[in-house]
C-alpha cells in the first residue's frame, strides 16, 4: 500500500477503522484488554488483545484456538501490511462444530478478498 504506515495503522488497531474493513467490534488497544468481534450469523467472538506496539505490531487471541498478528513495516514511502492467523489443528473443529480444515479453507479466501480488497478501499477512502 502507498500509503504511510500511521494511516494504515489506524485502519488496522482502532474499532472504527476495523468495523469499516472487517467486522463490528469492541475493539480498545490495550494489552489484556477483552473485546468481542460481532460476526454476524456465526455470533459474537470473544478476543484478547495479546501483542500492542504501535505502529507495527497487534496480537490477540480470537475467539478459543485463534491468533490473530497484524504486522505493518515501513518501506520507502509504503506500508507492507502482513496478517499470520494461527492456532489451526487438522484434529479440532471450532466451537461450531466444523472442522478446522474446513473453515481454514473459507478462511483463506476471506481473507484473500478482505486484505486485497476491502482494506485498501477503505484506507484509501
């Protein structure tokens, strides 16, 4: 993204900025903060803010086996915006009762169309 790293920072670690690109939320930035992300028909998730060093870095645990990383670095003007989610176990199903593989497959091409699509139509409003 051409765009600087304070802009895309607050697209990514403030509840306005993720509501507008992702999902409703309870969002504060603060370590050992809870909050909920509203993900419509699938209900609310519990999560726990983890990790917190601004401009670059946001961890927190979603909902019982996830781990969200939000990850930003400056590079010459640009940011390069870089999502890990973990906590994936081929042996678990989610507290919905689907397969981990399964949702790790929906996931993927969420966050494919998220992340490339409704981020940068946002941040560059």
């Amino acid at each position: 993204m051409r765009l600087p790293i304070e802009k895309v920072w607050k697209a990514v670690a403030t509840s306005e900025g993720i509501e507008a690109w992702w999902m409703p939320n309870t969002f504060e930035a603060e370590v050992g903060k809870e909050f909920i992300l509203h993900a419509g028909p699938f209900g609310d998730s519990p999560c726990k803010v983890t990790e917190l060093d601004p401009p670059n870095r946001l961890g927190f645990d979603w909902g019982k086996e996830w781990h969200l990383v939000f990850e930003l670095k400056e590079l010459e003007g640009k940011t390069e915006f870089t999502l890990i989610h973990s906590g994936w176990d081929p042996d678990k199903v989610t507290e919905f009762g689907q397969p981990h593989t399964v949702i790790q497959g929906i996931m993927d091409n969420g966050w494919d169309k998220i992340i490339n699509e409704a981020l940068p139509s946002y941040i560059e409003g």
